[in-house]
C-alpha cells in the first residue's frame, strides 16, 4: 500500500507541476545547440520515480537543466519508435509480451540485463560528457552539470 501511495504521488506531481522542459527521443539526433542530456528509465524502477521527483521539485536544477541542456527520457522497454542518433538507428525489440530498446541496451554496459535509470550527458559535439548507471545521490546531478559547464568555458 504504502509503494501504491508513493507511485501515486510522484505521478501526480510530476503531472502537476513541473515545468522542466522535455524533448522527445526522436529529437535526439536534431539537437545539437546544447549538450543532451539523456534518462533511459523504465515504469516498475521505483528508484527511477523517486529520482525523477526529486528532480522536478529541486527548482534551481530545473532551472539549469531548461536553460543549458535538452533532456530527453527514454522508457527502455515502452519506446517504440526508432531513434537515430550519430548515423545509427535504434529500434525497439520485441520479445513476445514485452522488449527492450536498443538504445537502452546500447548504452547499458551490462548488455544482458541493462541497470537502471542510465544518464548520458552528451556534448554538443557528440562526445560523452558523462555516464552513469543508477541514480544520483541528492545534489549530485547538479554538481555533475554544473561542472561540465565550467569545463566548457
């Protein structure tokens, strides 16, 4: 019961309040004014909804993600359509009742059986910023961001 409430929550304050800009991942291969920063989630990760509303309520780091990057999610096993990104296309697998996207597994160092969420931050020249598996610890994400923009200038 109490993982029902928790889901409900996130669920509805994500759909209330939340002003961070979001881009869809067949936009991920047309935005290159701004480094990208890609979230590959999937629904059952609890880890991934309560970071996903830790992050939507910390306001100053909505505030840096809008202004200075693209964000874009990615749901591992629910995106169906394809993703080109760097002269490669990505398709969702099916594997009977459910898959996996390739992008996810692409980016996923354990290739059998991906850790999630996945956050890549790539450069606006297409090179790897950084890469992580699992969530950030509280204020770390804006550290991460704020540094590689200090590493930029």
């Amino acid at each position: 019961m109490k993982i029902l409430v928790l889901l409900f929550l996130v669920y509805s304050s994500y759909c209330s309040s939340q002003e961070l800009k979001m881009y869809s991942s067949e936009e991920i291969g047309k935005l290159h004014t701004k480094p990208l920063v890609i979230h590959i989630y999937t629904d059952w990760c609890t880890v991934c909804g309560v970071e996903n509303y830790r992050i939507i309520k910390n306001k100053p780091l909505v505030k840096l993600l809008n202004e200075n990057y693209y964000m874009i999610k990615v749901e591992a096993e629910k995106t169906k359509n394809d993703i080109f990104f760097q002269v490669k296309k990505y398709s969702f697998v099916s594997n009977g009742t459910s898959g996996l996207h390739e992008f996810a597994q692409a980016f996923s160092r354990n290739k059998l059986q991906p850790i999630y969420p996945i956050w890549i931050i790539i450069g606006t020249d297409g090179h790897l910023l950084h890469y992580q598996e699992g969530s950030f610890r509280k204020g770390e994400m804006e550290i991460v961001l704020k540094n590689l923009m200090q590493n930029k200038k």
